[in-house]
C-alpha cells in the first residue's frame, strides 16, 4: 500500500533518520538495501529501501521522508517481498507527483 502522513504539530523537530527509525521499528530481521541523503522539492531528504518481516511475512518497505515549513512528510510503500519489484513504479509516481503546500 502507498500511503503519506504529514504532522506540522511536532514541537520536538525530530531529525529525518529518527522519524525513518520509528517507521521502520515495526520490522524484524530488517535488512537495509539502500539509503540515500537527496534533495526533494529543494529540501533535505531520505529515501530508504528495506525488507524484512511483520508478523512473519516477507515485507518491503520503501520511505521518503523530509521536512518543510515545519512539517513532516513521510511517504510510504509497503508491500509483500513477492509484489514489491510490480508495484514500485507506481509508488515513483506518487512521489513523483507529490507536492506538499
């Protein structure tokens, strides 16, 4: 599933690795394929690729995450081990079409 949340009422301005770390902390036997600082819409950003298990099953999860105006955006692809590579495009183009205010 593709998915976002934004929170612009986050008084304690987490850095972007401990909002990825708290999104991740729902996997086990987490392994990181790649993790990549970028720019997105000319502000510091992760995207982070990994796979492990919840609840036991084979899991991706694929995250942007980046600030701007004082809110937080984290975007979200998650999906079984066997869909992840079929569905990626789509979740490239939620990115690519995403423009926060």
């Amino acid at each position: 599933s593709i998915s976002y949340i934004s929170d612009c009422q986050d008084a304690s301005d987490p850095d972007l690795n401990s909002i990825a770390n708290g999104v991740f902390g729902g996997l086990s036997d987490i392994t990181y394929d790649s993790k990549e600082d970028m720019e997105f819409r000319r502000r510091e950003a992760k995207r982070i690729l990994a796979h492990g298990k919840v609840d036991g099953v084979p899991t991706y999860i694929d995250l942007l995450v980046f600030k701007k105006n004082r809110c937080i955006y984290v975007l979200t692809y998650v999906s079984l081990s066997m869909t992840y590579k079929e569905n990626k495009k789509n979740f490239d183009q939620f990115i690519e079409g995403f423009n926060p205010p």
